[in-house]
C-alpha cells in the first residue's frame, strides 16, 4: 500500500507568515493530520544535522515511534555542480552529515539533487529568485556536460559513504542540470551505476501529464527503482462546504493546467509501489499576492491529503472543484 507523509519544508517557516514548527513539533503534526510517516529536510531550522546532538537524535526517534510516525526519508539541499571548488567540497560535507543522521534516525532513504540553485529570505519570505540569479552567473564559468559530471561524481561518492550505513540514495528528477519528466534522472542514475541508487520520482515535475507518458515513466523507471515521491498541497484548497479545491496552471512548465496525479498513483500501484508520497508546501503562501499565515497552509495541507488518500484507497479522484 502507498503511504503517505508529510514533508518538513512545509512547516519551516519560509513560506508562509509565522514561526517554523520544530521537528519535534512536526512529528506531532503529522500524526494529527493523519499522515503515516515524516521526511525530513535537512535545513535550518528544523533539522540541520549539526544542530542536533545524539541525544535529541534518540529523542526524536522515540518521540516518531511513540506517535507511530515513520521517518522515511532524510532530504539534502544537494548541489554537486559548483564550478567552485570549495563549494562542491562543502557539500559533499553537507551530504555525509545528513547520511549520518539518516543512520542515527534508521531512516533508509537519503535524497538528493543533482543540482539545487538554493533560497533566500527577503521581506520575511522565502524566495528562489534570487539564488536561480546567482546560479545562472556561474553557469558561464562551466560547461553543461561538466556539469552532469560532477553531479554523476558526487552522486557515487555520496552512495559509496551511504552503503557503510545500509542507506539508499535517491535521485530526485528535479532540475537544475536535470530536465523535466524521468529521463535524464533515469539516466544520470543509470550512469552512477551502483545498486543503492534508485529514483525520487515526482509527477509535477513532469511536463507531459498524459496517461501515456505517466505509463512509459514508471514504467521505465521500474527496473532502477523508484523508493520516493512527492505531491504538491500549494495546488489545493477546501471550500467551506469541504470540497476540495484544484488551482490551474500552478506549475508553468506543463503542457497540461494541473498534475495527472490519478494516472500516477494508479501507475506506482501497479508496478506494487509501497513506499511514500511526501506532501511539501514550497513556495510562498499567497492569496491575491499577499503573504498568508500557517493556517492557510494547514487548510491546503489537509485538502491534498484527502485528495490523495481517497485517490490512492479507490484509484479514483474524488469530486473536485477545478479554478
């Protein structure tokens, strides 16, 4: 059975007006909203790893067990592309640190990106323009095919550390460096070569959101693995009757106006999928442009969930509003 959980960015208090929920305080949550497991991002101020000592690490691994909360997932902010020298050697430190505390936690999967441009904070909100800025300026200092190099390098030797703890690493189709759809993830992994590379595998990354091409994806991926997901909550909504709401045209990179997450779920089981879809809320919370607070986030949160639990339980959606 797929399981759903809730992923940490959501609650970090980037996004939205308002503090950030502790991993702790997330655990919690999730088991309140009804989620079967936590994935966890390895930034500040939830979880950087070295900001939490042994101690709270037994901690929150009792507190996840008491609440019967699977942490199934340690989630890196990778970038193994930096035409800087010291920066690719920062994160690769970055990484190690994150598989320890996916060893400590006895969490089996570690993710991450070939490339991440990273965030920012202006006006109390998080941002991605300007870290994409920075990151295009030092595209003229390095070749694309040098690149996918060094993402393919840092990649194995990541794994080659995340074999010593039994851990899985898993290759999220998120660009930069790595296009929309599966295939360039499928064949960065494909090039890695080791057996604890497998696939984060996410629809609203997908341009082509046809039945087809949802098909030939997990299906093409299927031999590799795919041991990760995720849904984005930002494109849902309840409506004071309790109708779940579907925004259009939130991802601009889709042929379609919103994700086929129906043809994917009903794929992922099909192939026996029984690992984890993480709901993340990702960018800025705005409603007609202005910052919303937490308990907007919560509403779009519990909408998604319905949605997708409903999906999964009948392999059919459940009756939508589309704006």
């Amino acid at each position: 059975m797929i399981k759903l959980a809730l992923f940490t960015v959501t609650y970090c208090g980037l996004w939205y007006r308002g503090p950030a929920l502790s991993l702790e305080e997330q655990i919690v949550k999730a088991r309140e909203l009804g989620f079967e497991g936590l994935s966890i991002e390895t930034k500040r101020p939830v979880a950087l790893p070295c900001d939490l000592d042994s101690s709270r690490r037994r901690k929150i691994k009792e507190l996840a067990n008491s609440h019967q909360i699977e942490l199934c997932a340690v989630e890196t902010m990778s970038n193994f592309v930096s035409p800087i020298i010291e920066e690719v050697e920062n994160n690769l430190c970055m990484v190690k640190e994150a598989l320890e505390l996916a060893r400590d936690l006895e969490v089996p999967i570690v993710k991450v990106f070939a490339a991440w441009t990273g965030t920012s904070r202006y006006d109390g909100l998080g941002t991605y323009e300007f870290a994409n800025r920075v990151f295009d300026y030092k595209r003229n200092f390095i070749t694309s095919d040098e690149m996918w190099r060094l993402a393919v390098k840092g990649i194995r030797e990541t794994a080659k550390w995340a074999e010593d703890y039994g851990i899985t690493v898993a290759l999220q189709n998120h660009p930069p460096v790595i296009n929309y759809g599966y295939e360039d993830a499928l064949q960065m992994v494909k090039e890695v070569n080791m057996d604890n590379v497998k696939l984060c595998l996410d629809v609203p990354l997908f341009i082509d959101q046809s039945d087809e091409y949802i098909h030939r994806a997990v299906e093409s991926c299927r031999e590799i693995g795919i041991v990760h997901s995720h849904y984005g909550s930002h494109s849902f909504d309840l409506a004071e009757d309790g109708t779940i709401i579907i925004k259009r045209g939130i991802y601009h990179w889709m042929k379609a106006d919103r994700v086929n997450y129906a043809a994917f779920v009903n794929e992922l089981k099909r192939i026996g999928y029984e690992g984890f879809i993480a709901s993340e809320e990702c960018a800025p919370v705005l409603e007609n442009h202005k910052p919303q607070g937490i308990d907007v986030v919560d509403r779009r949160v519990k909408a998604a969930l319905k949605y997708m639990r409903m999906l999964i339980d009948t392999g059919r959606e459940p009756k939508i509003k589309l704006i």
